[in-house]
C-alpha cells in the first residue's frame, strides 16, 4: 500500500502535562477517529496493523525545523578535548532537518541546543494539586494529600514539528488535519481537562528528507520495536526504552487502566539493515492485538512503528 511522509506543523498554546511521543499520539488519534467515525471505522482501519501495514505512523513531536541528535557513541561526534566543552556538546541535541542530505560528521559539527532550537529553551515546572474530601470539604492525607505533577511550559505559539506516514488509501491528509485539530481542542495527554496540552495545527503537507551519499542505516524519529526486522546489531545504536502504557477515553477510569509493558527503542535509534539499505519511510512493527498488549480491550495495539530519514555511517559495514 501506498505510503507517504507528511510533515504537520503546531502551535502550541497551553504547557504540556505529556511528552509528544510518537507512540502516545497515534493511541489518542486512534480515539479522536473513534469519537469521531466509531469503533467500527476505527477497527477498519486497523487492519493489517501488526503484518506490516499501519493506516499511520507518527513521530515524536520536535522543534520546527530540527530533528532529534541520533543515538551514537562519542567516536562519531568531533573530537573536543575542553571538559566544558564537552559538557555544552551533550546539550547540543538538535539537527537541523534541512540538513540531512549532509555526511553525519558535517550535521552533528553543526548541532545545536534547546535555546537555539525553540528560540526559548522549554521550562519545565510542578502544578500543585488538591484532591477535595466531600465529606469533609478540604484535603487531608492519604488520597486527599495534596501533591504535585510535572508540566512543560513552551513560550507562546511554540512551532512543534510532526512526521506523519500515510497510507493514502486508508487517510488522506485532510483527515490528519482534522484529527490533529480534534485533540488540540480538547488537550493532549494528562491534565486535558483542566487546560493542558492545547494547540492549534498550522498546516500539513508532503515532505521528504534529502538522502545523503552513502545512505546506508535509518534515522527513527519515535520509539519503535525494531526486534526481529533484520538490524545488524552489531552496527546499530539506540537506547532501551520500557512502555509502561495505560488507556486513555473511557478505558482509562476502568477497572484495568494499565497496558502489558513493552520494550522499545528510544527516538533517535541508528539502525542499519542485514539485506541493505533501501529507501522507506518507516520501519518498525506494530504491537498488540489479540489480547497480547491489554486485558481490559483485547484489539488495543502500540505504535512500534516509526517515520525515519536516512543517514551515512562512515564506519558501518
């Protein structure tokens, strides 16, 4: 089936009370298609989702223009013998996506920090809050102690990019739109209700990374389930990532809220193929189904999938 990288475009204008993870998107746009079509639609589209067709893939969200720095070891960066050096290099950790048909050494020479990338480097806070006792009117220990949760502050209209693939027989990017639109409506992830997680969409459209001479491993933009999908582990980077998934909608205030964990590869995974490398816009697998990933819903799955771009590993085989 047909699929094609979309790049959409967000303004954000409330703090974030959850990260903009790939993996957590695609759950809640899968629930804003079910508000808004029905399960039955929902579940049409979900067809073939674990053989290796998904209906859309999503990416971690990043600041406009840039992607994230890739999983590699400290041999591939340019040599920096001043210990403060090194230490403002490891906060370098944006590329700039217009880049990525330049060799590896020339786009991490040119990395850039969080100040750089947003133009306001993200601020991150504790909300305090207080759970009332209808009895008694106030707060008080144990359930009703207050306490406090963590929230991103972006400055206002922040520009946020997001890599979508779709499958242009099952989603056209209208749709995406108007799915994207859905939930910055109504919030994304924890605290929607009281105000987190607004944003407005500021376009979709197709897009492409320029491949750089050489091309020979895959750039993830999300965490992804590369298990079994023919990686040379030997030449490969990521950092694990554990899942500990719970439902969102009504599954969320069930009896069973929490999803089976999974283990995935963090954003910014090098992965470079046994069979060679072959243009594609993701890779990865989809998880769950059949009552393997949740009790409560046995058709739930998780985006294992992930939008990539390509990359030159000098010292690959």
């Amino acid at each position: 089936m047909p699929h094609a990288l979309h790049r959409a475009t967000l303004a954000l204008h409330t703090p974030l009370g959850t990260p903009l993870a790939g993996d957590t998107l695609f759950g809640q746009l899968c629930w804003a298609l079910r508000e808004a079509a029905g399960e039955a639609e929902l579940r049409r589209r979900l067809q073939g989702y674990t053989e290796g067709s998904p209906w859309l893939v999503v990416s971690d969200g990043f600041p406009a223009g840039y992607l994230p720095r890739p999983t590699l070891p400290q041999h591939f960066s340019p040599t920096v013998d001043d210990p403060a050096q090194r230490k403002a290099a490891k906060r370098q950790r944006w590329l700039a996506a217009a880049r990525s048909g330049e060799r590896l050494a020339v786009q991490l020479a040119n990395a850039v920090d969080d100040t750089t990338a947003y133009g306001q480097a993200p601020q991150r806070s504790m909300q305090a809050h207080n759970t009332l006792n209808r009895l008694t009117g106030g707060t008080g220990e144990g359930a009703f102690a207050p306490y406090s949760v963590p929230q991103t502050c972006h400055s206002a209209g922040q520009r946020i990019d997001l890599y979508l693939v779709l499958d242009s027989e099952r989603l056209t990017a209208a749709e995406a739109a108007s799915l994207l639109l859905a939930i910055g409506s109504s919030g994304f992830g924890r605290d929607a209700s009281v105000g987190l997680g607004k944003f407005t969409l500021e376009g979709i459209a197709p897009t492409a990374f320029a491949a750089p001479a050489g091309a020979n491993a895959y750039w993830t933009l999300a965490p992804c389930a590369p298990q079994g999908q023919g990686f040379v582990g030997t030449s490969s980077y990521w950092r694990v990532l554990t899942r500990f998934g719970r439902h969102g909608n009504t599954l969320a205030v069930a009896g069973r809220p929490f999803k089976t964990p999974v283990l995935l590869a963090a954003s910014g995974a090098v992965l470079v193929p046994a069979s060679g490398f072959a243009a594609r816009p993701f890779i990865g697998q989809g998880l769950g189904g059949a009552g393997r990933l949740s009790k409560a819903e046995a058709a739930t799955v998780q985006q294992g999938y992930a939008p990539v771009a390509p990359l030159a590993l000098e010292s690959a085989p």
